[in-house]
C-alpha cells in the first residue's frame, strides 16, 4: 500500500517495510509525510502477522528534519493550528516508540532534527558509513522539544546537551560511540545489514518480544504520558511563532547567517 509521501508493504514473513518518500527534498517532513506516517502505522496496526517494521528513506538521505518552507507556512497560522501540527507530529513519534512489534531503522546520508529522533525512537538503527547525524533545531530557532525524551534515553542526557545546544554535525561512528546507532555498515551495505537483524528477530517469539520490549519501556520510565506529551506539544508550537523562529528560517531562505551571530 502506498501514499505520496510514505510507501509500506508486508511480505508474507509478516516484515513490513515503510519508506519516507519525499527524495526531492531529502525526506524533509511536513504535513503529508507525517500523515502518511499515521496511516501507514493505522495499516500495520490491522496485519496481525505483522513481526517488524524496517524504516527507510528513499533517495540519497534518510531524513533531513522538517520542511522548513513548511514550518514558515505553518508558523503563520493560528496558536491552535499550530498546537495541531505539532501534536500529530509529537504522536507519530510515540507511536513509533511504542509500536508493539521491533522497529529497525536503515540510515544512509543525512539525518536531522526530526530524523534523530525517528532514529532514537526505533529499537534497532543501523547507519552506513556515508550518515551524517545533527540536531540541528536551534539552528533555526526552533526547539527539538518533541523528541528529546527520546534522544535522552538513546544517547543519554549529557550527550544532549552537547548536540542539541551546539547542532553540531556528527558521523555514523560518532553516532554508535553515542548510543544512537547500534551498528556501522560499508556504504552501500544497508539491505544486507538490515537483512541479518530482521532474521535474527523473525527467530523469537512475538508475544515474548511485544512483552519484553513494552516492559523495558517501563522499566526505564521511558513512555511518554499523555501530560509530558501536552506540555511537549505546547512549548513546541509556541516556539514556532516566536521571533527567534522567524529570524531563523529568515535566514536560512536567504542563506544568511542569523541576526544572533556576532558580528565582531
């Protein structure tokens, strides 16, 4: 089954392989990507053979963040549609966390912002040796609110600080060395990489590994209720429309550095 902007399909192994499909503008998200993420997800939800997710990109980068044409659009709209966007956003990614079966992600070229954290919330990421991670947010004056939790339990809060704060660019082997990648492959090598965790994963029993994996969510305090997502929701939106926000994709349009850089 496909959309525009995402494509998934099941083979018969019960092995579902979703791929961001916006290779135009390197898998950068806006509304339809991430309604597609939604849909894909409600149809894997109805396959009851279904045994592990693959996520992909398609094109020479996995995912390049938001579309920050997009977010311009959206920043001018009303207070409540922006809480809208960000809200739909906010819940692919736990979604995307508390899927039921594995989640293994295939990472090639970039991966920014929003794409560190679809990384950071599969259970699985293999990069090639040609990924290159940023979270890259405030570089635009925008925040990673929504995915923080998640980056925080991959990489852990004191590697956060650093990459989030400074958007700093880091490769795959820096990547693994932080705990958001678990494995490096030659470039070129994803699909056999991907191949070897999928079959390791098909041995095990599926209610066995549904449990396992929602009962070390738990045991780490790592799910995200429902009042940790409305705040994350809010200060995400609002900060959207702030004037650092408008300076930053001003800049970033006119390719530019933003007004906050000194100038001495």
């Amino acid at each position: 089954m496909a959309n525009d902007t995402v494509l998934w399909s099941v083979d018969k192994r019960g092995v579902a392989t979703v791929t961001l499909n916006r290779p135009q503008v390197n898998n950068a998200y806006d509304g339809d990507l991430i309604a597609g993420l939604h849909a894909a997800m409600d149809a894997l939800g109805r396959e009851a053979s279904l045994r592990i997710v693959v996520l992909k990109g398609n094109g020479r980068h996995f995912q390049a963040g938001a579309d920050l044409a997009w977010i311009s659009g959206v920043a001018t709209q009303s207070p409540r549609e922006n809480e809208a966007v960000s809200r739909l956003t906010a819940e692919a990614i736990r979604r995307l966390d508390t899927c039921p079966v594995p989640t293994l992600a295939l990472i090639q070229g970039g991966c920014f912002g929003g794409g560190t954290g679809i990384a950071a919330a599969c259970d699985v990421v293999v990069a090639s040796e040609d990924a290159i991670f940023s979270i890259s947010e405030t570089r635009w004056g925008l925040m990673a609110g929504i995915i923080l939790p998640q980056l925080c339990q991959a990489m852990g809060l004191r590697q956060v600080r650093r990459y989030a704060l400074t958007g700093e660019r880091f490769g795959a082997h820096d990547a693994r060395r932080l705990g958001l990648v678990h494995e490096v492959c030659p470039t070129g090598g994803l699909e056999e990489a991907g191949n070897r965790i999928v079959e390791a994963a098909l041995m095990n029993a599926p209610a066995a590994t549904t449990a396992t994996k929602l009962r070390s969510l738990a045991a780490a305090r790592a799910f995200v209720d429902d009042g940790e997502l409305r705040d994350l929701i809010d200060e995400h939106a609002r900060t959207r429309q702030q004037d650092e926000a408008r300076e930053g994709l001003a800049s970033f349009r006119e390719k530019r550095k933003p007004a906050w850089y000194p100038s001495g």
